[in-house]
C-alpha cells in the first residue's frame, strides 16, 4: 500500500495566500504504475492546496486494453487534462483520440512520434521520459571506452523498441562501431522461434548485444541467449534488471550478472530535495515502496509538472491557454528528475532528462554516464573472461553527457543536479528564509 506524503511547503503562501485556488480534473487510465504515483502526487496537492496552486480531482478507470479508447474518448470531456496508459503505442493512440481536444500528460510512452503528430493533435501533449532514442546512449559509450567494435541489435514490432534500437544504432554508428545489423522477432514468437533468433545473434559473434523492448519481451530474449549459450562482452538491455528474483530462478539465476540496463531514475543516484514539495528521495522511496522504479518515478514527475505550471499562475479557475504557457516554459529539477519540454522537435519531449546506464554486479550499480557512476562498468562481462569491478572508480575525462549533443536548441546539461528554474528560485529562497526553521517542511505523517 501507497503511504500518503503530507507536508507544508510555505514558498507559496504569499502569492497565493488564503484565496480560492481552481480545481484540476484528471482522468485517464495509466494503469498500476502509474495510478499508484498521481494518487501520491495527488494526496500531497489537496492536503496543501494553497502551497501547490490548485486541488486535483482524479478520475481513473482500471487500464483495459480493450476498452480504454472508448472510456477515454467517452470522458475526456468531463477532464481538464489527459492521462493515457503505460506504453508508447498506446499514448499515441490516445494523443490521436484527444486530437488536440485537452493537455496530455504521457508518463509512460517514450516513443518520439507521440511528440511528432502534425496539426492540432501535437499542439497539447507533453512527456516525461527520456526519448526512446537517447536510451542505450551513455552504455554505449561506456561499452565502446571499454574497447567495444561491434554492435548487434535485436528489436520487436513494438514501437518503443523500434525507436530505442533506431537510436541505439546511430549512437553506436556515431562512436565509430561497426554494426552487426538489427535483428527481428514477433513479440508473439514461441519459443522455437526465440531459440532461432538467439542462434542468430549469438553467430554475429558481436562484443555488444543491444535488446530493445519491454519488460516480458527482454527477459525472453535474455533467457534464450543463456540457453544458447552466449555471453556478449556487453548485454545492454532495457527492463532487464526490473523483477530479477522473479525472473531469474533456478538453472537462469546467474545470468544477469553483468547485464547493463538504461534508466531513467536510480535510487543511486544523487538527488535534490523537491522544490515543489519538499519530499527527499527516501520519503518517495518509501511511499512507492517496492513499486519505486524510473516508471512510477516518472508518472510522479508528470503530476509535479502540473503543479510546479499551477503555481506561477493565479485565478481560481483553470485557464487552459495560461496552463499550457506555463508548461511549455517549465525548467525545474525535482526529486525524481528534470522537467524542461522540448520547444523544437520531438516537440513536448523531456529530452534534456539524462539516461543513466545501471549494472548487475554484486548488486546493482550506476556505471554510465562517468560523472553518476558508483562502480566502473565491467567490461569485459565476467563470462566473457571480464573481471569484477572494485572499490577504485577511474576518474572522469572529458566526457559528455548523453542526451548533450542531441536536443538542439535547448540548454546543456552541464547544470542537471544543481539547476532549478529561475521562477522557482524566485519563488523559494526568499520565503524559507523567513519559514524554513518555525516551519520545515514535513516528511511522512
């Protein structure tokens, strides 16, 4: 069960002091992951109203793959702003059923062609994730600083994994790596099939396997490489460290040592106290409990978003034009990451969001990029006649982060831990200096 975070930011107060703030009416169905994190956010909004600028009222029906285009295009009416499903195929279908109609808030979809759509239908809709295509970028780079030449790439129909092993063709084409080719299976494929697939990949003889997909749909391609059995010098492969007790048992439960995986969000990670509010990374650690991965972790950030947009406005009414400016001009760093919308293409996107790359070592650890690891990455793999990781990380040279390069026209990245907006800095410091010690703010009640 979800604790409910309580706590009083007072930055606020002043602005808005005792008036009437409007109610924001979300509806959607973003399914477990994240439900369980817009309830949080939204528990923490109406138990300080004034603070966050605004109440939510949450209308949320249980995610149905067969029914949620109808509940959605049935009710979206009655809503301020639009929440779709977990999964980039199906965000798109909903940025194409509102069709301009309300705000989208994608938490789960990463796919840049949910940012891409022409017309009226693109105008509203905005992400938290890091694009698809940035993804594998620092465990690439990491791979290749290893000494990694060769690169193979394995992808389903979906167009998530589609997008994640587009881009992680051109960052390993990029860094000067030869590609052994992208590699192809239905994510309906039996078994046979997937021991085909994993012959193939294995004949690459490539130093580095890049698996694309969704979290059933990696695990398999996992499991059939061990049954081959080949052991690339790098497996980097997204959802593959998520549920490792329950996927890895028996005959399979060494073989994810060594595995990379891209994430968006790490408990390991350095993190910032909410400017928004005032939650540290172990009060949401705790709320979320053991549903705290980058997921749930980005939904978290969609419903900050919304806040941190609602409180540098006023009025009690929502005033959708004012929202969406607002939005379009947010640049905050909050306790599960930064938000700054792309104002040029994938237009909406969080592409300023970085990608970090984790490992299975002994336990997990953060290995790319250079400037957040907590281990050097174990290149060679252990089973590829690598040897473990120590204590003694290698210092940093000059190395880039990984979505640097690749978001033209906005900022770089050089203030990712430190940055929050200058509206939020305007609206904070001056405050807490007269309430942070009569008032500090709260924690878990």
């Amino acid at each position: 069960m979800v604790r409910s975070l309580r706590g009083v930011s007072f930055a606020f107060l002043f602005f808005h002091g005792s008036n009437a703030v409007p109610e924001l009416r979300v509806g959607g169905s973003p399914g477990p992951r994240g439900q369980t994190a817009l309830e949080l956010w939204a528990s923490w909004v109406n138990d300080n109203s004034e603070a966050a600028g605004h109440t939510v009222a949450l209308d949320f029906s249980d995610y149905d793959v067969a029914t949620y285009e109808a509940t959605i295009t049935n009710s979206m009416a009655n809503w301020d702003i639009v929440i779709p499903p977990y999964g980039s195929s199906q965000s798109d279908t909903v940025v194409t059923l509102v069709d301009g109609a309300k705000p989208i808030l994608v938490w789960g979809g990463a796919t840049e062609s949910i940012f891409e759509h022409e017309g009226v239908a693109g105008q509203k809709v905005f992400g938290t994730f890091t694009p698809a295509s940035h993804y594998f970028d620092s465990g690439l780079q990491v791979a290749f600083d290893g000494g990694a030449a060769t690169a193979v790439f394995v992808e389903n129909e979906s167009p998530f994994s589609n997008a994640c092993c587009a881009g992680a063709q051109a960052k390993a084409l990029a860094l000067g790596m030869t590609s052994s080719g992208i590699l192809t299976y239905d994510r309906t494929a039996d078994d046979a099939a997937l021991e085909t697939l994993a012959a193939d990949v294995a004949a690459t003889e490539a130093d580095v396997v890049v698996n694309c997909g969704h979290e059933d749909d990696t695990i398999r391609v996992v499991l059939q490489l061990g049954a081959v059995p080949f052991c690339p010098k790098a497996l980097i492969a997204t959802n593959s460290l998520l549920n490792v007790d329950t996927h890895y048992t028996g005959d399979n439960a060494g073989l994810p040592q060594g595995i990379m995986m891209p994430t968006q969000w790490s408990t390991l990670a350095p993190s910032v106290v909410d400017p928004i509010t005032g939650w540290s990374r172990a009060d949401v650690l705790t709320a979320l409990g053991s549903g705290a991965t980058y997921h749930a972790a980005s939904a978290v950030l969609a419903g900050l978003s919304i806040t941190a947009a609602m409180q540098t406005l006023s009025g009690d009414t929502f005033v959708e034009t004012d929202f969406l400016t607002a939005m379009r001009g947010l640049d905050v760093t909050t306790v599960v990451g930064r938000v700054k919308f792309s104002a040029v293409s994938p237009v909406g996107a969080n592409t300023l969001k970085p990608m970090m790359t984790e490992q299975l070592q002994v336990e997990s650890e953060i290995v790319a990029p250079c400037t957040s690891k907590t281990k050097d990455a174990e290149y060679p793999r252990q089973c590829a006649a690598g040897v473990a990781s120590t204590d003694v990380l290698t210092p940093c040279g000059e190395v880039s982060t990984p979505d640097e390069d690749s978001a033209a026209g906005d900022d770089s990245e050089a203030d990712q831990d430190a940055h929050v907006s200058a509206t939020h800095m305007f609206r904070i410091v001056p405050v807490l200096a007269v309430f942070c010690c009569a008032f500090p703010f709260g924690g878990f009640l």
